[in-house]
C-alpha cells in the first residue's frame, strides 16, 4: 500500500523527522464548511503557502497539481482549481496546504528494502527534488547506496555512525559550504526514517527532497525538512498495523478491484490510455508480461492475477471480470500450469465463450499440467488463439492492435 503525501508526512512527523507545518482538507470538508475552512489553515501555515493535489501518482506539478499562493483569495482558487483535477487518471480528492520553504539545497534520502542483499537499503544522492531513477540512469556516479543489517553479532544492528558519516563525506565533498556540524542532524533524520520503515512493514521509506532550508530559529540560521515524502507498506502487513484502518478503508478504489477481491482475484489498473488486459498466476508472470508488452509500444490497461488452483468456472468468472472494462480490447492470458492445470484454464475460457462473456480477441499461453488436453479445448473457439511463448505471444498483441488501429470505429 502507498501512501498519500499528508499520510506520509504524518508517519514522518510522528517518528521524528522533520516536516513542515500542514493542513490537509478533503473535498467533502470544503464542501461542508466553506472556504472558512481554507482560510483557517492559512492562519496556521501563514503566506506564501503551497496548495498540493493529494493523488497516487507523480507529475502534479507539471499537471497544474502544485500552486502557489500569495493570499486569502489566490488560496481559495488554487484550491478550487485543483480539488476535482484529474491527473493521469487520478481524481483529486484532498488537497495539503503547507508553507512554502527557502530551500538552499536538496538532497534525496530513503530506506528500501534491497531484494539482493536481503536487507533495507539506505539510498542518498546530493541530487534531490527530480526523478531518481533518471539520475540514476543519466549519472549513477550521484546515487549512494549502503545496506543496513537488521541484526548484528551484539543484535543491536540497524543504522551505525559509519553510515551517517559515509553521506555526510559525500556532502561535504559536493558543497564545502554546508557546515559539518549537520551530520548530527542527518544522523538523527536517518535513524528516525530506519525505524519508521522497520516498525511500519515498509518496503520504501523515501524523502525527495530532503532539503536544507533556511530558517532563522536554528543553528546556523538552517535546518534539514523532509518537503515530500513518499511510503510504501507490505499489502500483507497491513492488517497488523491499526493506524492504517480508516485510511485504507477511505481510499478510493477501483470497482473491479472490490469485484475480483470477492473471488480472491487480485485486479490491478495500470495504463489508463491502455487497451490491454492481462491475465495471469504471479505477480512475477504478470510483471514479465507489462515490461515485454510496453517494450512494444502497446500498453497494458489492467491485470488480474489468478492466484493459484483456478477452476474452470474461476476463470470464467475471471474472463468476465477483467473484460468487463468496455475500454479493455484485448487479453493475454499467461498460465505456467501447476497448481493451476491448463486444461482448466482452457475449460473456462470455453465456459466464458458459451455464456457470451468472451466478445474480445484473446492471445492464450499456457505450459506445463495437462497443456495437450489445454489445447484441445481451446482449438476452434472463435477469436482465441494459442501463442507457444511469452515472445510469441507479444509479437501476436501487436499485430492484434495493429489491425484494430486500422478499422473505422
């Protein structure tokens, strides 16, 4: 689960990282209290302030998501404009008005949790306030990387001195001018954001930018302020973590998500402008299937992972699911037949067709249990054809999309 912005902000402010003064108002709010209410939290937060956009997706700025105000009445319409926006799909359904900061530099700091080493990751480039996977494409020589052992010989572990001190060095070297009396204050920042990712079941715990602004009531006249933030939780820590209830109950969601949920599918909106559904058991399987697929230009709309011992009549309820979405013109179905039989996988999809719910080109591949007794009963049913590879099956998406561009809709 991924946090939005205030929530984040809220989980930093609470483990002690250092965040500027908020306000976060729902449309609802507004509604029912009236520009009152924005005019209330400029009081609190004082002029110029930031209006954000609340949504789950990046680029608001460029979007017109992010405004800046001077006063009562340039709040009041940036908040208007933007409660409603739609950015990429994501309707704006709550704003965060804060303080707009002095900034003098902006770094990125995060703690994510490293597949390879098994352990959380802290991730730190001088560079802050931009995309960083881009930086760490266009100058990886900026992105550091350091792992944390979660456990030590003494079985303290977590984060040590010598971590602070390896992107304090980095600091330095880049800007001379910044006192090194920071590292304190780093060092403090990165400990709070290390026990808020492993208190919290986070696989990323991320600061972009961490930036240091100037503020005439700390030492040296500035301090370090974590101006965004984002947060991804384990989906199945959630439970576990009560604060995260009445959040997780009031985000919006979409209505074939709460429909595949019933039948333990889990259906997943990707690409908005995409036309391609994909179907199949693994979240690696579906993963392979999205990079493969965009690498061709075509896009993928939604996925629904299966899960594994699918019967025949769950891949029919399946097929009707994830078609549903009129805007969805093709499925790939991708099966490594184990648990999940092909022939069962094959049985539903023929269930699908004979109940009139299989009105879409569909691109089928399956290895593995029963994949002859698969193919038998998938041949000669209409629009649905067998690909023998992942490789294969993309090449006959794109020939698929290609032909529909063509027709006269």
């Amino acid at each position: 689960m991924d946090l939005m912005e205030y929530k984040a902000k809220e989980l930093f402010e609470s483990g002690g990282v250092p965040v500027q003064s908020f306000v976060h108002i729902t449309a609802r709010e507004l509604e029912e209290k009236g520009d009152g209410i924005l005019i209330e939290a400029a009081r609190r937060i004082g002029y110029p302030a930031v209006v954000k956009a609340q949504v789950m997706t990046g680029g608001r700025g460029k979007a017109g998501g992010i405004r800046f105000a001077e006063n009562d009445g340039e709040l009041v319409k940036c908040a208007h404009d933007i409660i409603g926006m739609d950015i990429k799909g994501h309707k704006v359904r709550s704003i965060m008005i804060v303080g707009k900061a002095e900034v003098m530099r902006e770094f990125y700091l995060s703690v994510m949790l490293d597949r390879i080493t098994k352990c959380p990751m802290i991730i730190f480039s001088p560079s802050g306030g931009v995309d960083i996977e881009e930086t760490a494409k266009s100058t990886p020589e900026n992105i550091l990387k350091t792992p944390v052992m979660p456990l030590s010989a003494d079985m303290k572990g977590g984060v040590a001195p010598y971590h602070t001190s390896y992107i304090a060095g980095k600091i330095s070297e880049r800007y001379p001018d910044i006192p090194k009396t920071f590292q304190k204050e780093l060092g403090d920042i990165l400990n709070a954001l290390y026990g808020l990712f492993i208190k919290n079941d986070c696989m990323l715990c991320e600061i972009n930018p961490l930036a240091l602004c100037k503020d005439e009531s700390a030492e040296n006249g500035m301090r370090l302020i974590a101006l965004d933030g984002k947060v991804s939780i384990d989906d199945s820590a959630v439970k576990r973590q009560a604060w995260l209830a009445d959040y997780a109950s009031s985000m919006p969601r979409h209505p074939l998500t709460k429909e595949a949920e019933l039948f333990n599918f889990l259906y997943i909106p990707c690409d908005g402008n995409g036309d391609i559904a994909v179907m199949s058991n693994g979240s690696g399987m579906l993963m392979s299937c999205i990079d493969m697929i965009t690498r061709e230009h075509i896009y993928v709309r939604a996925v629904l992972d299966l899960g594994g011992g699918a019967t025949a009549e769950r891949i029919k309820e399946a097929v009707r699911i994830i078609l549903s979405d009129e805007d969805t013109h093709f499925l790939f179905i991708n099966i490594f037949g184990g648990i999940t039989r092909c022939d069962e996988v094959a049985g539903g999809i023929k269930l699908a067709y004979e109940s009139g719910r299989l009105t879409k080109p569909v691109i089928i591949r399956f290895e593995g249990t029963n994949k002859a007794k698969g193919l038998d009963i998938i041949s000669g049913i209409p629009g649905v054809a067998y690909a023998d590879g992942l490789i294969e099956g993309v090449a006959k998406l794109k020939e698929e999309a290609a032909s529909y561009e063509h027709i006269d809709r």
